[in-house]
C-alpha cells in the first residue's frame, strides 16, 4: 500500500532555482516507492464540486505571469490514466461527494513543478482532483478517505500545496534567507504537532483553534491538499514530517508522508 504525501511546491521558481525544498523534491522519486500512476490535489484547480481532468494528453499549464521566459519553457508531457480518472470518480460518487470530469484541463504547476523534479522523466501516468475551497477542511478530509482504496491500486496521492501561504506581506520585497516571523513558527508548530498526533479534528477546526492560522492562510486553498491527503491515509493516520523550510521568512515549505 502507497503512503500519501502533502508537499509545499511554493513558487514556480522551485523548479528553477536552488533552495532546500528543490533540493528535497528532486530526492522524493527515490525514498517512495515507485507508484503505477499519480494523482495530485492541487491548490490551483478550484471548482464548485469534485472534478477530475480526463485529458487525451496532458498539457502544461503555465498558470502565473512575470517570471522568466526559461520558465515558461519547462514542460511535463507525463502520461495520462484514464482508468484512474474514472476509478477516481466512481470511489468519489460511490461515496456521495459525486465527481464531474473535465477533458479540457491540463497540468497546473502545483502538480507539474513539484513532479518535474521528482519525477523528471515524466514517464508515469498523472491526472489531477480539484479542491472545493468554500467547502472546507472537512469535507477535503472526506474526499481524502473516499479514495483509500486507491493506495491499494498503485496510485500515489499527493496534495500539493502550502504549509503557510501569506501573499500579502510580500508588497516591498522580502530577502529570500529573511529569518522566519514568529507567527509562521508559532502556527507551523501547532499544525506539526496535530498532524504527527492524527488530530484530525483538531486539523478539520484549524481555522478556529490554531494560533496565526487566518494570518497564514487567507484563504484554505493552500492548506486544503494538506487535508486531502491526510485523510486518504485512514482513520488513524501515521505522519512523518519528511522535509521543514522557510523562504522570505514567510512560506513554510514543509511536506508530510501518511501512512
């Protein structure tokens, strides 16, 4: 059985440039076992209800604007699933949360930055699960334990996106090696320490009981892959914290393996 994995792919530059959570992604495809397809809930694909994209090719979504031109050179042509895409629906609806298809959605970069470097020959079959961010994190751990079984299929879930997300404190510029705000530690402790206890209903109520988080979080969409993946991994999930930095002292790039 694949464990699930939460990863912060922070900026498109990750794929880029040189930091410690590009470093640690680009060892990921070696320590997990190798997975017979992926399927990634990215915090930049947000629809009303569930959906899976059911591309006959993936496409590379170069979904940001203002970076370099090699950026928006990169591409990821993995392979698609279709099976996975309708295994994906049928546990989904099966489950009552009900799940529509999308064929025209590509890769955004919260599922191709992070897998370019761990998996870079981009030969294994990916398709992606939107978030419903006005529904919250219970209902994300929901959709999370509605696909369980495809841990026993060979699939790889992994929710992509944020352990703190605070845009707004970036207006002026930030040095990238800037220490970290004591509110990012006080609130990035807090999360670490329910995660690594399976809380899960301290996690599904972080918004009113964690110290910071409407500071580290505006909004869910960054911390709701988070829930989803925890949640794919049962009712009594072990975690271990695999990768913890920060840039511009503001965004945690911590990443989690469920078991």
């Amino acid at each position: 059985m694949l464990p699930t994995l939460f990863l912060s792919h922070g900026s498109p530059m990750t794929a880029l440039e040189d930091t410690p959570a590009r470093r640690f992604l680009c060892t990921l495809g070696s320590v997990i076992p190798r997975p017979q397809a992926i399927l990634v809930a990215s915090a930049h694909w947000e629809t009303m209800s569930p959906a899976v994209n059911t591309p006959a090719r993936n496409t590379t979504i170069h979904d940001f604007f203002g970076f370099p031109r090699p950026l928006y050179e990169l591409r990821y042509d993995a392979p698609t699933a279709p099976w996975l895409a309708q295994r994906t629906a049928a546990l989904l609806q099966a489950a009552g949360l009900g799940c529509e298809t999308d064929p025209s959605r590509g890769l955004d970069h919260g599922a191709w930055v992070p897998l370019l470097l761990a998996y870079p020959e981009a030969d294994i079959p990916v398709m992606q699960l939107s978030l419903q961010t006005q529904l919250g994190p219970g209902h994300h751990l929901a959709l999370g334990a509605a696909l369980t079984p495809l841990r026993e299929e060979g699939v790889l879930i992994i929710g992509s996106g944020s352990f703190t997300h605070d845009l707004s404190r970036f207006r002026g510029g930030r040095d990238f090696n800037a220490p970290e705000m004591p509110d990012v530690k006080v609130f990035s402790d807090w999360m670490n320490e329910k995660i690594l206890a399976g809380d899960l209903a301290a996690l599904a109520n972080y918004r009113k009981l964690a110290p910071h988080a409407r500071d580290e979080h505006p909004t869910d969409e960054h911390l709701l892959p988070l829930h989803v993946a925890i949640g794919a991994a049962g009712p009594a999930p072990k975690a271990k914290l695999l990768h913890s930095s920060v840039e511009y002292g503001l965004l945690r790039m911590d990443a989690y393996r469920f078991e």
